[in-house]
C-alpha cells in the first residue's frame, strides 16, 4: 500500500468537512479554513512530490499528514463550539 493514498485520504476528509462547514455552517469561517489549507497544503505537496530527493519528501508528508490531522480535528470541533446553549430560567 503507498503512503500517499493516507495523505490522500486525510486531505479529501478535510475538504468533504470544508464543504459541510461552508453549506451548513458559514462561508466567512469556510473562507478562512480553504484559505489555511491551501496555504499549507500546496507548497508541502510541492516540496514533497518535486523536491523530495534524499529522503526530504518523508519530511514533507509527515507535516502534510501532522497539519491536516490537526486540521481536520479543529473542523470536527467547530459544530460543537456552534451549538448554542438553550436558556437559563
């Protein structure tokens, strides 16, 4: 099994839960979460698939699967910081 089709894996996750938190949640917060993944995730994927020579594209996919898993689990923690709490009598 390659050890790309994990990183594969955990950036498709984050983008299906972008997709949820811009559909059901809101588009500013979504805006913000694209615009960090993004810019995390094309210059590692940059540097792991074309400057990996020597052992250096395990480096970049370890932060590749470190910066997503942290990431997705701030995505999975996002609906719940936006349940509103039913009021006090």
């Amino acid at each position: 099994m390659n050890d790309n089709i994990i990183l594969y894996a955990i950036s498709l996750i984050c983008i299906i839960l972008l997709l949820i938190e811009w559909i059901f949640i809101s588009h500013k917060k979504c805006s913000i979460n694209a615009i960090v993944f993004v810019g995390y995730s094309f210059p590692l994927y940059y540097l792991m698939i074309y400057k990996g020579a020597g052992g250096a594209a395990f480096t970049w996919w370890f932060y590749l699967v470190l910066f997503t898993s942290i990431h997705v689990i701030i995505l999975l923690i996002i609906p719940v910081g936006g349940i509103k709490k039913p009021p006090e009598n």
